[in-house]
C-alpha cells in the first residue's frame, strides 16, 4: 500500500482487524492568499431586484505534485466556464431578481471561498432565494445529471428543477443521491454547503466521480462538450425561473429552518 501511495496511485481502503498504530502528524501553518471572483447583474423588476439568485462553481483544485500539473478539467473546469456561458446568457436576457455568479476559491481546502461568501455577504442572506452550484458536469451519462439537495430545504426548489427539465427535454435528472439521509454520499462535498448550512435553497448539480478525479489525467480531451452544454442551458433555465418566481422560494420542507441568514440553517 505504501509503495503503490508513493507512486501517486490510489489505495482502495479496507478494514485491518485488530491492527493498532501510532501516528504522529506534522503540520506547517501559513497564511495564503485568495479571492473569490464575482459577478453582479441587476434584475429588470424595480422591487425584486432587491433579492438575488445565486449560480456558483469553484475555480481552484488541487495544483502541482510530483512534478505534474493537475489540471481539473471536470473538477472544476466544466462548472467554471458553463457559469461564464451562463453569465453571458443573462446578460441578454435578465430575470427580474438580480443575479449573482461566484467563481469560488479553495474548495478544495474546504470551502473555504463559500464559507467567506456567506460571513461576508455583499447583499442580506434573507434576500437570496436559492445558489445553484455547478461542480463536475462534464462526465458519465450523456443523457442525465444528478441533482442533490433540491428537496432538503424548499419543495418548490426541486419542483422547479424538475419542471424545467420536462420543459427543456435536453438531459434527465437523476435522483441516485439526492436523499437527505444519504447527505455524506456527496452532499457536503462541495460550495453550495455552505450556503445550505445558512438556511437557503440549493441545488448541486454534477455528473459524478470518475477515475481521473484529482488525478493528473482529468483532462480537457475527456470532457462531454455536448453533455455540458445540455447541462448548462438546463442550469441557467432553472436560474432564470428562480429568479423570475412570484416568490423567495419557500423553506417548507424542514421544520428545524424556517428562515434564511445566521441560525436559519
Ligand atoms: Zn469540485
């Protein structure tokens, strides 16, 4: 297992019986820094420009090992331009709340750019109606794509992703892990989290792990253009109906998160 770990291969675990070890872990502190990127497109409507829907991504991953660049075509490149396709999108056609799109940084590190997203807030959390994170839409089934958490908080965040993909008809949605009690599946594992743990609507929209995950091989030439095209128009079209619904989407599906902001969630 150490050999095959030094060589940067991945080690399936499994359970020693009866082992016992002694670790002894060194850590370098250091202080880094970052920035999340941000974009801010007002909303047509003179009263409901005043709340916001969310779209976001991570635009870091895992950097330079052993010599090799880890390049993060689906993780998370895919999500990081199908937002900039989506930015554009909106750009001509606005809905009537405002849109903001956070290309956030060190997700990896443990979302770390989400988190300061939501401590430093530019406009009020009780103002965002959803963020809907796109992380890994690049892979795997061409026709599907996973959607997990749309129910957690609000039954009209996840009727609204389903109306919108009967409507479009472009890529099926896939309900394989979008089971609250089966949140340590992948839930957790990326920026919408955060926003989540604060009481507002999410979706995660992903298309699944695959073996050049944070390896050196999740390259540019194994990316589903077409797959990621289909997800991004169906993304922006849920932005877009979010953003003009009559209102903040409901939090109505667990009766501990009543209201968005600090403690809502
Ligand atoms: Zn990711």
């Amino acid at each position: 297992m150490f050999a095959s770990l030094k060589r940067g291969e991945r080690v399936p675990s499994r359970a020693l019986s009866g082992a016992q070890a002694e670790i002894t872990v060194a850590m370098d502190r250091g202080e880094e820094h970052t920035q999340n990127v941000v974009a801010y497109l007002e909303g047509t409507d003179p009263v409901l420009k005043n709340e916001y829907v969310l779209f976001g991504c991570h635009y870091d991953h895992v950097g330079f090992r052993n010599g090799q660049v880890y390049n993060g075509a689906d993780d998370d490149g895919s999500g990081t331009v199908a937002m900039l396709e989506i930015a554009q999108a909106m750009m001509i056609q606005r809905p009537k709340r405002s849109v903001i799109l956070v290309w956030h940084t060190g997700e990896e590190k443990g979302l770390r750019g989400a988190g300061y997203f939501v401590d430093n807030s530019p406009v009020p959390l009780e103002s965002i109606s959803a963020q809907l994170q796109m992380d890994m839409l690049s892979r795997n089934d061409p026709e599907s794509i996973y959607i997990i958490g749309s129910h957690f908080l609000s039954s009209e965040m996840d009727a609204i992703d389903r109306q919108v993909a009967d409507r479009l008809g472009i890529i099926r949605v896939d309900d394989e892990y979008n089971d609250p009690d089966r949140r340590d599946n992948y839930f957790r594992q990326s920026d919408h989290h955060a926003y989540h743990q604060v009481g507002i609507p999410v979706t995660f929209f992903f298309t699944g792990v695959h073996d050049d995950l944070h390896q050196p091989t999740d390259d540019v030439e194994n990316c589903d253009f077409d797959k990621m095209e289909r997800a991004a128009k169906f993304i922006y079209a849920v932005g877009l109906e979010v953003g003009n619904y009559p209102h903040l989407l409901r939090l109505d599906r667990d009766p501990e998160v009543t209201q968005r902001g600090k403690g809502g969630g």
